[in-house]
C-alpha cells in the first residue's frame, strides 16, 4: 500500500537479515522481482511462503533461499528466527515443511505500529482490522487451496480469549474475523461469542462459514456479540456443478438461513464462482437470480484451477496461469463485457 522507489526498497532489504514474500499465483512475477533484488541488495535472507509456493515448492528455490511450504508458517518463522541453524536442519533442499500448529494461546496478532495502517484504511475506505481465527478445513471444495496449505483434514482454532485481547487493544475499530467456516466448531463459536460479550464493549464484526453450519442459537448469540454480517461460499446453485466442485448447498436451507440472518439483524452475504469448468451463462444468471431473490448481498469472484500449480514448470506457465485464471473464463454464451460486469458487481 506504500509507494517506495526501487532504492527505497534496496536500502530496507540491505538493512534487513530476513525479507518474507508472500506469494499467490496471481503475483509470482513480481514476486520473483523482489526476490531478485533482495538478492541484489545484499545479505539478506530470502523467504517465500503463501498459497502458490505451498503447491509447487520446488519451483520457488530457484529464486529463494528457503521456501516456506506449511500452512503453519508462523511456526516455520518463528524456528527460523529463534535458531537459523535448526531452520536449515529441518529444512529438506531449502524446503521447510513440518506441519506443526502453534498452540492456540500463542497465535501471534500483527504488529500494527509498524504497518502503513492507515494507507490500509485509505484503501478500504473503512476502519476494519483482520484477524484470522481458523485454519485448516475438513470439507473438500475442489476449487480451494486450503487442502494445500494445512493438509491434515483437521481445523485448528485461534483461542477466544486471545482474539479479545487483540480485540480490547483496538476498540473503536471493526474487525473481519477471518475464518475457514467460523461454525464449525459450536463449542468454540459460542465461546468466541461469550468472550467478547464478556468485554461489556460494543463490537462490530463480520465473518464467513458454511450454511449448513449454522443454527438459530448460535446465530441470536454471534447477533448478541456484534457480528453483522456472515459470508458464505454459496459458489452456485446448479446442481451439475456443485457436485462437480464437491459443494452441495440446498437453496431452501440458504434461504432458511438467510431470513434467519436479516430478523437477527445480520446482512447475507453470498460468495459466487465465475467460471467453473462447464459453467454455462444460464448457470451464472440462474444463480444469480436466486441469490437476489433471496435478497442477500453478493459478489462474484473467478474460478482458480490451483490443482494445475504444482505441474507448473516455469515463470511463462505462472503467466499463462495468471493469464487463464484472473483475465477471462470463456463460459458458453457470455460476452467478455459481461463476464467483467458480473466480477464488478458489489452487492
Ligand atoms: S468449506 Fe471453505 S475452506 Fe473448506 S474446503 Fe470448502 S471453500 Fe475451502
């Protein structure tokens, strides 16, 4: 979020023993750049972690010193801080991939006085912090990396009491508190819940889960602590191609839970997928139809491939990829006008 010229950045990475990139499949170009002048730069140690490097490791140690390929990568951070010679021990051919969680009390809360924040919320428009509390998932949605990145079929939970600490240190502001499926787990929900009713503070917070997670005591209680808003990965509603991503949502029990929402006072939010394999302009607009009709709010966002990383091979195919995926999916009978209308759509 902060414009630094080439020399600024040369001169933090001169100064700097360790410089971690996160890295996506849709910035691995520049994420080879930077990789490329922290080299340049001096000593300092390059480290890759995120999404595109957990799935094909072996490409980012051309460029890195250490690829970072665990989920759990404060973990991985943390040994590399703690003990550099441990870090390099455990690391096979420059690749750290022990899948170990830190304890739940210790999940570490970003350091905001040395962030640009307020660029942050320049570009927002609003005073929202985020703040993960899960990771890992024990569903299987073909289109999602989180498989990759925490491969046991297992949730691991950031505890209440430390995510209202985080709370407590930043009243005033509202949070996004960043979950796989925030329900799935009622007990520690409901505790999450109690904890930050427990401040006596007014709250006001957003998440995301599954519809079929969901039930009315847990939804007046998650109302009660100051949530406003609930996310779900409702993807599409043709039947064809939720079995094809392995993501059944039955429309009456969305629905349901949508009225449910909106007479507790929380606004629905759907997550929709544009550009499924198969995917045709009568699926996208009967979804579309549907959701409306419901009256939640919605957005659209592309179809990822991310099974096809780890066969990538070189920089031109992470191109292609970027190029195939964030561009355009060609969908039968939609233009791409209105292919790039729908993705604008915020609702
Ligand atoms: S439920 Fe959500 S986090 Fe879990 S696999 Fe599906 S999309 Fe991913």
């Amino acid at each position: 979020v902060e414009k630094k010229s080439k020399s600024e950045f040369s001169n933090l990475c001169r100064d700097a023993d360790f410089v971690f990139i996160e890295t996506e499949p849709y910035n691995v170009r520049n994420s080879l750049k930077l990789a490329n002048m922290v080299k340049q730069s001096g000593e300092s140690t390059s480290i890759v972690y995120g999404t595109a490097p957990s799935m094909n490791p072996s490409f980012f140690t051309k460029y890195f010193d250490f690829v970072i390929q665990t989920g759990h990568w404060e973990n991985a951070v943390e040994t590399l801080l703690s003990d550099k010679n441990l870090f390099i021990k455990k690391a096979t051919n420059g690749i750290y991939s022990i899948n170990i969680p830190i304890p739940s009390k210790d999940w570490p809360h970003p350091p905001l006085d040395l962030l640009p924040i307020k660029e942050y919320f320049n570009i927002s428009g609003e005073e929202q912090l985020e703040i993960n509390v899960q990771k890992g998932c024990v569903f299987n949605c073909s289109f999602c990396a989180e498989k990759s990145l925490i491969p046991r079929h297992e949730i691991y939970h950031r505890d209440p009491d430390n995510l209202v600490e985080f709370i407590n240190n930043n009243h005033g502001k509202s949070f996004y508190i960043d979950a796989t499926t925030f329900s799935y787990n009622k007990e520690w929900a409901i505790a999450v819940c109690d904890a930050i009713i427990n401040t006596k503070k007014s709250v006001s917070w957003k998440t995301v889960t599954r519809i079929d997670s969901l039930d009315e005591k847990l939804v007046k209680k998650m109302s009660e602590a100051g949530c406003h808003k609930i996310g779900f990965g409702i993807e599409t509603f043709s039947k064809k191609l939720q079995n094809k991503i392995h993501k059944p949502v039955d429309y009456n029990k969305a629905r349901y839970i949508s009225d449910m929402l909106k007479d507790n006072n929380i606004t629905p939010r759907a997550f929709l997928i544009l550009g499924i394999p198969g995917q045709t302009a009568q699926d996208v607009y009967f979804t579309q139809e549907k959701i409306e009709e419901m009256g939640m709010e919605y957005r659209w966002k592309e179809y990822v491939p991310f099974e096809k990383i780890p066969f990538i091979k070189d920089i031109a195919g992470f191109d292609e990829f970027e190029r195939q995926t964030y561009a355009f999916h060609n969908i039968p009978n939609m233009t791409r006008d209105d292919y790039i209308k729908l993705l604008e759509i915020k609702r």
